[in-house]
C-alpha cells in the first residue's frame, strides 16, 4: 500500500511541478501581477461567479503571470485526497527580476523549483527533486523549459511540455475548496502516459485545485489555505 503510495506520488511530483532553500540575503525585485489579497486566507465566502463552459476571457488583456503570483513569503497549504502524499505546502522562498524560486514539502520529500515569468508564459526552468536546505537557486542555468501557463489565456490553447502536451479547456470554471469558492478559473488539462491531470488556477491566488485520473485512481490536492503577500 505504501509503496503504492509513493509510486503514485512520484508520478504526479514528475508530471506536474511543485518544490526548498536558504540564503534570504538576495536582494528581492518586483513580481509580476497577481497578488491582490494579502493576509491568510481562511475558509471564507469565496467569489460567487457564473460557471461557464469554455469560452474566452475578457478583451482586457491578461497575463499568465497573475495566475501565479509569485511574491516573497507567499504561500499556499493542499489538502489531499487519494494518496498520502497529495497533502503539501509551497512556499516562494526567493524573487528575483523574473525569477522565483518555490518550495515543496508533502511529508514525504522536499522538492525545489524555479520559474521564469514573461509577459506571455510562466514557465519552470530549474527543479531538483529532493532539496533539503533553502538553498538560493536563482542563478543556477536552466535546466529545462516547463511551459506551466501560456498566452493566449482562451479554450483551446495547447502546447507541449516534456511531461505531455497541456491545454486550456475552460477558463470560467468555478471550483470549491476549503479556502472558498473561485470563479472564473482557468482548468488545465495535462495528458501524460496512462493518467491526466487537470490544474485550475485563480487569477490572483495560484493554484486552486489539482486532480490526478489514471483509471480508477483519483487523486486530489485542493487549497485549504494561503497567503498572498504584497509586492
């Protein structure tokens, strides 16, 4: 059973992303958009959207970047469902012009990512999948190119990663979880070999929701808290 466990948890920590470090001396540089609530974010009366199907965001231009604010000290708890390790914490441990540094801790490993923002895509460059120590990774070279949200943010865009092609299949899907209920997010599915994943992020709050399939496997990480700090 344990094993099963783990083998599933490491399917899900190589198909999808997610992550340590130490040096808090680096200098910290503006973020992209993103952040807008500061404070710990409690199970709370979430936004009270229309769900929709698909469809296509507002004329107003949006970034990928404000789905995944990345600001110094932000951090999110998962509550996990199917698998023992689907429960996690990320935390943004650096922040540097474009760069951000993450971390991962589900109980069982802990995990250390970097992500670049553009104006057009959040994409991981760096990931070490056992990282014990907050070590500063801000400068260390790319070592991959894992497109995680990409422009346009409308139905269909779809590009391929490493870990399989990704899609965006809806973005006003509204998702409940014990940190409230968020409207209008964008539903990302991954397909990989034998299993999908589906992501839905919340402009402004990250990751709302993440859910694993591969036959009569579900697995589920859902947000319990967080905290979103100022720029």
């Amino acid at each position: 059973m344990r094993r099963a466990a783990a083998v599933i948890a490491v399917a899900l920590l190589i198909a999808v992303a997610f992550f340590t470090f130490k040096d808090r001396s680096r200098p910290q540089a503006p973020q992209p958009p993103g952040a807008k609530e500061p404070g710990i974010q409690q199970p709370a009366p979430g936004q009270q959207p229309e769900p929709g199907g698909g469809g296509q965001k507002s004329s107003t231009v949006v970034n990928p970047g404000n789905y995944f604010p990345l600001t110094p000290g932000s951090w999110w708890q998962y509550l996990g469902e199917g698998n023992e390790y689907a429960t996690f914490k990320r935390e943004v441990l650096y922040v540097e012009n474009d760069r951000a540094q993450i971390k991962e801790d589900n109980g069982g490993t802990v995990s250390a990512a970097v992500f670049k923002i553009t104006d057009d895509a959040v994409t991981r460059i760096f990931f070490e999948g056992e990282q014990y120590e907050n070590t500063n990774l801000l400068d260390q070279a790319p070592r991959e190119n894992v497109v995680i949200l990409k422009a346009p943010l409308a139905a269909g865009t779809r590009w391929e990663t490493p870990n399989g092609p990704r899609e965006i299949v809806d973005v006003n899907a509204t998702v409940d979880t014990p940190a409230g209920k968020f409207a209008d997010c964008l539903k990302i599915k991954i397909e990989g070999a034998g299993s999908t994943i589906y992501e839905y992020y919340k402009e402004g709050v990250g990751m709302v929701k993440r859910e694993f399939v591969s036959g009569d496997i579900r697995v589920t990480s859902t947000l319990e808290s967080y905290k979103i700090n100022e720029r």
